[in-house]
C-alpha cells in the first residue's frame, strides 16, 4: 500500500489556476513562465522536507520530468502523483477538432497504436480500452519517476458519478495496479457521493483528495455531511482547497482542518520559500497538538 | 414519482447536464437522441439509458416530463417546438435560436403551453454577476452611465477548426456561440439596450464565421455599452467575461471569481464602504448538492427542476429573457452589415 506523506505539494500556482484572482492567476503565469522557476522552488519545496508533488499533466509537466530525470540522485526520493487529465487540453481540442479526433489525437500514437494494440475492433464499444489508452498517453512523460499514486481529476470523476459510470472507478483502479503497480486516487467536489460509489463497486480504503475547509467552499453535501463520512468511512483523504483560495486566514483555516478526525494529508501550493514554510509549521504545529 | 429528462445531443454540454441532472435527487436522465452513433452506443451500454437518433420518436416515445436541447444553434427552433406543442418542460442551450422571431414565437408557445422555459445563459447563476445585479438595481451606483462587457479566450486558434462552431449555417461564430454571453450578461446587470450604434465582426483565424465581436450601445437612460469579445485569445485557460459598470455614485469590476466595487464618498451601502472593496466568489457563491465544473452549471439545472416541481413557468433566463438577446445579437448582425 502506498505511503502518503502528510504533507503534499501542489501545482495550482505554477499553472495559472487561481479561484480567486483572474489578475493573480495571470502574474503567477508570467512568474512561472519558464520552468526554471517552477524547479526552483519545487527545490525549496525539497530542501524543506516535502518529497511529494502533486501534479496535473500539464504539458508543461514533460519539462519538469525531464529536469527530474537529468538529475536523478538528487531527486531520487521525489514522489509524483501525477493528475489526470489537464483537462482544458481536452476540452479546447473538443472545440477545435471535436471528440473523435481528440480521442486519436491523445491516445499514444494515435490510431497506429491503437490498431497494433488490436483495440479497434472494441474501440467503438470500449470505454475501459479507450480509459488504458489515454492513461497511458497521460502517464509516458513520468516514465522512470515513483508514481506509487495517480489521481483521476475531479472534472472526470464527477463526471463519470453523475452518469453513475461507477464501473469505471473500478476498471481505473485495478489497471493502475496491474500496468503501474500505482494506486488509484480520486479527485473529487462531491465527497460523500463518491464514497457511496467506491464501496458500491468494491473499491476499498479508497484515497480521496477534495476540497475541505472551514467555509465549506465546494464541498457538495455541505461541511457536516463531509465530516459524517471521515469519521465514519474507511478512506485515505486528502484534503485540498483548506485556505479556501485565500477567504480564510491561514492559521485559523489549517487549525480546522487538522482538527478533524479523518483527513489524512494537507495537499498546498506556494511560490515562494516563506509560505511554503509557513504552512508547513502550521500544519505540523496543528498536527502536533 | 421522479422526473424523467431527456436530452438532444451528447457533445461537451449534453454530456455535463446528463451528469448533473441525473446526480439530482428524484430526477434521472431516461433518454438520449444524438446522431452521433458512438457516443450513443457508449451510454446505451453502459449507462443504460434509452437511445435515440430522431428527436421526434424521442419525444413520442420516451415520456418526458422535461428535455434539454444541447445541439448545434442551428437546430433548436425545430426540436424546441416540436417538444413544446407536446407538452414537455424544455430547457436549450444558449443562444435560444438565431433569429429573434423564431426565439419569440417560441416564448409565446411556452407561455400558451405553461411550460417551464430555460435558457443556458449560465452567468446569470454566478455569485459574483448575481451580487452585481443586486447593487445595481438597489441604486448602489446612482445612475448607470456606462458598461463595459468583455469575454476572451481560446475556441479557435488555428485555421483548422472543423466542428460546427466554425460553420455560420449551423450557428457557429464568435457572435451567437460566445459573445451572446456577454450580452446577456449585460443585459442582466443593466437591462437591454435600445439600440446598436456601430458594430464590427472580425474574421481572425475562422473560414466562414467571425472570431471577433466588438459593438456600441445606448440605452433608453441615455447610458453607453461596450461590447468586446474574442475568441482566438490564446492567453486565457478558458473563457474570462468581465463586465465593468459606471454609474454617478461609484463603478463595479466584477468577473466570475472577484466583484470589486468603488463607492464615491457618502455613498457608502450596505456592508460597502466608501472607496474599493472586494467581494469573492467564495463568499456570494450559493453551494450546490451536486458540483461539476462550476455551481453555476448545477445551479441553473436546479433552478430548471425546482420551477417544474413549483410549477412556475418563468424562472431565470425564461424564453422571454432569452429573445431580448436574440434581439441584440441581431441588431448587432444588422449594425456590422
């Protein structure tokens, strides 16, 4: 079974992902326009202790790898838990070309492979063949990196709950242990449902990473429901959005969160050295209690 | 009993409200009609859902209590007609249809039929736009001088795009697929304009339709519009709609995530000092029972669904509300020819 380290580096901030500020989603943008930047403090993030980073598959995200790659006693024990899909990759594509094209266009070396891989002839009907080809396309760049966790975003896992593709969860769970010898991780806004929809289709101790913060931002079903079911249900959770973009002071935000029973591990993004140690005592501090 | 929904075209809308109309309590998605085989041969197997290619057996067949109309813009007047005159709650994707008659012929049948009627113009369901509109309409700003709406971003960016966004026949382009937002998002904050003084549409990237809408406006109070939109902006992640509102007693920025208001002095309201404030989407934003990509797409749905259930014919973005944009996206067409 995988370990998951209590504390978890994210990579909203490299990206130009901001909840709150179109503005500051753009000056991060430029901060972090070569990946230099973002591997600078990915090495401060380190040096401090962190060893997992969390991390969307970007296109950008190849670069770091490589980075990763070229210096690999140096980062032998970085952890990657990679994040998929980006998802605007896929749907500006579905704009641009439409979904049959984006289907060829992503998977790994588009209609060749799928035809030498002889999973034409089911392509049509297949969803779980379709799921392996893009998890693979998604997964080439880490090639060589620990990868013991692979989070679905929660875009596609809230998908697939609302059309009740339970299934699915399932499917992606058990090929990752087989093609990767990873673990399963779920992104997801609606808790609570989906754990009702892991245990459904056998998924066990599944992990989960949502938003989950004092103010109850995006946490479907509400504060009290998602406290009902970290107490009560067998998961690994992993909680993400705690400062909740920024609406709740950091102190008083990471005291909350590591006060309730059940979560696991705090996933957070900072660019610069001071915040990133600033939560980092604060959660450890918090924990310590 | 729970409410039986069937929805018109399974691209990256129909598939988004089958998840969130069928994650709803007492609701399920029953049928779908696509022309799309594919796709369709996907949710019949694995979804188990009732599959169709003509929307007319849909409807006759299926026994819907609501449809919901995600298909090219091109296609709505017809699909949304025929499921009215038989009785079927409808909700269609945005713009309502491309021509301000049809759109308001449509309206009428709705009301005729006491049919709940909605349109997705899903700004209208974002915290921040919403508490804009409240300040606005409370006098927060005086008399409304100008207003500013502008939306950038990434559909086409290159001279390839092949769905049918590109294709001015089936109601693609910049002006009635993205800038039809804007509009009526301005139209909520501030209500329709009268007329339409100038207008520009550009061709960027695109063969057929434009990728760049800009427009003047003046309304009844003599106040002014700015329209601006662009969608082959590559340095926004996805769509960004801003919309900036003067008026004699201060002005408002307000975007999806951040509304900053600027009261002049004595004008203090509410919990609003004089000079800058800033309110977050964290703290307008209603929260959802259930979350996709945004509360504004579930929200919209519940409000949808909640109307049925109340039998209250006009909710927000109603048919009738959806026609005074058809009218500006025309008097806009008119403007530029």
């Amino acid at each position: 079974m995988a370990t998951i380290d209590p504390i978890l580096f994210g990579d909203n901030q490299f990206f130009g992902v901001n909840h709150m500020s179109e503005e500051k989603a753009r000056q991060q943008l430029m901060k972090f326009k070569d990946t230099a930047a973002i591997v600078e403090v990915l090495d401060q993030a380190f040096d401090m202790g962190i060893r997992t980073f969390m991390c969307t598959t970007h296109d950008r995200i190849g670069e770091i790898c490589d980075h990763m790659r070229a210096h690999r006693e140096r980062y032998k024990d970085f952890v990657y838990f990679p994040c998929m899909p980006y998802a605007h990759k896929y749907a500006n594509s579905v704009s641009q070309v439409g979904v049959m094209e984006t289907i060829q266009r992503f998977s790994t070396g588009g209609v060749v492979s799928t035809v030498l891989r002889g999973a034409v002839g089911t392509f049509n009907r297949d969803i779980y063949a379709l799921m392996k080809l893009l998890v693979d396309s998604e997964m080439k760049r880490f090639q060589g990196l620990n990868t013991p966790v692979i989070f679905v975003q929660n875009v596609v896992t809230d998908l697939l709950l609302g059309l009740k593709l339970y299934p699915v969860f399932a499917e992606f769970h058990s090929y990752l242990k087989e093609r990767y010898d990873a673990e399963a991780g779920f992104i997801t806004m609606n808790l609570p449902l989906l754990l009702d929809a892991l245990a459904a289709v056998g998924v066990e101790n599944p992990i989960v990473c949502a938003n989950i913060n004092k103010i109850g931002f995006r946490m479907s079903g509400g504060v009290d429901a998602y406290r009902d079911v970290l107490q009560t249900r067998k998961c690994r959770a992993i909680a993400m959005s705690v400062l909740a973009s920024g609406a709740i002071p950091p102190k008083e935000a990471i005291d909350w969160v590591c006060g309730l029973p059940g979560v696991q591990s705090i996933v957070f993004g900072a660019s610069s050295p001071g915040n990133i140690r600033q939560t980092q005592e604060l959660i450890q501090r918090a924990w310590a209690r | 009993m729970g409410l039986r929904v069937g929805i018109i075209g399974t691209g990256k809308m129909g598939l988004s409200h089958f998840s969130i109309v069928n994650a709803m309590p007492d609701t399920a998605v029953v049928a779908v009609c696509d022309t799309s085989r594919y796709v369709l041969s996907v949710l019949s197997k694995y979804v188990g859902v009732e599959t169709f290619t003509s929307h007319e057996e849909m409807i006759d067949k299926a026994n819907l209590d609501a449809l919901i109309v995600a298909t090219p813009s091109s296609t709505h007047f017809e699909y949304a007609r025929y499921a009215l005159e038989r009785g079927v709650h409808l909700f269609v994707e945005k713009p309502l249809t491309l021509s301000p008659s049809e759109s308001g012929s449509l309206s009428k049948l709705a009301l005729e039929r006491k049919r709940v009627n909605q349109v997705g113009f899903h700004n209208r369901f974002i915290g921040t736009f919403q508490e804009a509109q409240r300040l606005i309409r409370a006098g927060a700003l005086g008399t409304v001088s100008n207003i500013h709406g502008s939306a950038f971003g990434q559909v086409v960016i290159k001279e390839q795009n092949r769905t049918w966004r590109a294709k001015r026949s089936e109601g693609g382009g910049c002006l009635h697929d993205y800038a039809s937002h804007v509009i009526d998002l301005m139209n909520f904050l501030v209500g329709p304009p009268k007329q339409v003084q100038g207008a520009s549409l550009q061709t960027i990237f695109s063969q057929d339709v434009e990728d760049a809408v800009s427009a003047v406006f003046s309304y009844e109070n003599g106040a002014a519009g700015i329209l601006e939109t662009n969608w082959s902006d590559e340095t926004y992640r996805k769509m960004s709609t801003t919309v900036t509102v003067h008026g004699t007693k201060g002005k408002l920025v307000v975007d999806r995530q951040e509304l900053k208001v600027y009261l002049r002095e004595g004008t203090a309201f509410e919990g609003y000092a004089e000079g800058w404030n800033s309110r977050y989407i964290t703290s307008l934003q209603k929260p959802v029972g259930f979350y996709l990509r945004g509360e504004e797409y579930s929200a919209q749905i519940e409000a949808f669904l909640q109307a049925i259930r109340a039998g209250n014919a006009s909710p927000e973005n109603s048919f009738a509300s959806a026609y005074e944009t058809d009218r500006v996206v025309d008097l806009i067409l008119k403007a530029s020819a």
